[in-house]
C-alpha cells in the first residue's frame, strides 16, 4: 500500500461498494448523463470517435472528453482541466 493511500485496494472495494449508490437508485437525470458517459467511451474504444487536441487553440495540456448534453451523447469537446472549468463558469465560445 502505498503511503499516500488510506486503504488497500480490497477495503476500498468493499468502502465504496458500501457507501456509493447503485446505478438504479440514482434520479434519472444522473442516470441518463452515466449511460450517456458510457457510450461515448465505448464509441471512443471502438475507434467510432478519436480523441482530440485541446479546444483552446494553443493549449498543450492532455485533453479530456467531455459532453455538454448528455440527451446527445456524441456531443464531446476535449478541453483540459483548466479550460473545461472555464467553460463550466459560462463561458460558451467552445459550444
């Protein structure tokens, strides 16, 4: 076990199978964006969509997928952490 860790990894399987709610007893707005979450890493294993450069021009951070509605699931900008905050707090040049 590492130092930075609280728990091994068995107890931590069994902490969040304890505390974390299943997938049916989530309202339906949070189960729609997980399944959403889910196809686009799906289509993104298949190969179906490829990942991309940052959306801010310039930018050399590592892109992470993200959705910006998840009722349309193949709607993903890759943006940075630092950008897609950005974009979270109102900024919508990248939609």
């Amino acid at each position: 076990m590492a130092p930075s860790k609280r728990l091994c990894r068995g107890c931590h399987a069994a902490n969040m199978r304890e505390t974390r709610p299943s997938y049916r007893d989530l309202p339906l707005e949070k189960r729609r964006a997980e399944s959403a979450k889910q196809l686009a890493r799906y289509y993104l294993k298949k190969g179906l969509i490829e990942r991309g450069p940052c959306a801010e021009p310039g930018c050399d951070q590592p892109a992470q997928m993200h959705q910006l509605d998840p009722l349309s699931p193949l709607s993903i900008v890759w943006a940075c952490k630092t950008h897609w905050r950005r974009l979270r707090q109102g900024d919508r040049r990248y939609s």
